[in-house]
C-alpha cells in the first residue's frame, strides 16, 4: 500500500468482491471478504492517526503490530474510535457494529464451507454498507 487513499479504496473493492460472491451464492466468501473491507478501513484510519503510507510500515525489519491485528475491537481502538462506538446512541449502527463482531473473524477463512448461508450474509452486507448507519461509510465520515 502507497497510502491511505489507496487502502480506502482497497476496502471498497474487497466489499464490492463480497457482493459479487453473494449474488453467485458463495456466502462464506462473502463475510469474510465483507468483514476484510471493514479490517481495511480501520487499517486505513489507523495509518492516518500514525502518520504512516504503508500498511507494512516496519521498524528493525518487523512489520509494526497494529497492522498485524485482525480483531477489529482491537482494530477499532487502535484507529481512535472505541469510544464513538461504545458511546453510541444510534441504536441501529451500534446493532450493526455488534453484529459484524459477533459474526466475523479472521479465522473464517479457513471454516469449513456452507458455515454461512444467504440469511447471515445479507444481514452482514446491509450491516456493513448501509448508506445511511453502515459501518464503512461511518469509517468513511472519519477521515
């Protein structure tokens, strides 16, 4: 990654390439790429916060461990924005942002396939980009 743009924009594809999956009935795919786009954006806010163009931004040849992280509480807190979800009186964004946590980690990619059906990807989908409480456009809003 070159910078923080290009990260933003990764997100949005890996978000675009979960929809190509659900419309193909592929849902395990589907949240996890879904999931991935949101890790992204955290990832791209952190990178501003720190000041840093690259993802594999590396200090004695290790890459910095706030970009090794997958969890995205973790994630969350690291780009500044724990306490703006947790404070949240936006009852519908705040039950998508539990239901992303709930239902997605970095280990699905390796679940064993048809562990996710049309049901839990759509609602993650909506959860993720709804225009109006979704959580990457509420990432978005914070740049």
């Amino acid at each position: 990654m070159d910078n923080v743009t290009e990260i933003i924009k990764l997100a949005e594809i890996r978000l675009k390439e979960a929809k190509v999956l659900f419309n193909n009935q592929l849902y395990d795919g589907c949240i996890y790429l879904a999931g991935y786009s949101v890790e992204l954006m955290l990832k791209a806010k952190i990178a501003q916060l720190l000041d840093v163009d690259d993802l594999f931004v590396t200090f004695d040849s290790r890459v910095l461990r706030p970009f090794k992280v997958h969890n995205l509480e973790d994630l969350l807190l690291y780009s500044g924005l724990y306490k703006e979800v947790a404070e949240s009186e936006d009852e519908t964004f705040y039950g998508y942002w539990s239901l992303l946590v709930s239902r997605w980690s970095e280990h699905l990619r390796y679940e064993k396939c048809g562990t996710c059906d049309m049901v839990n990807a759509s609602e993650l989908l909506t959860a993720i980009e709804d225009n109006q409480n979704g959580i990457l456009q509420w990432i978005k809003e914070k740049f």
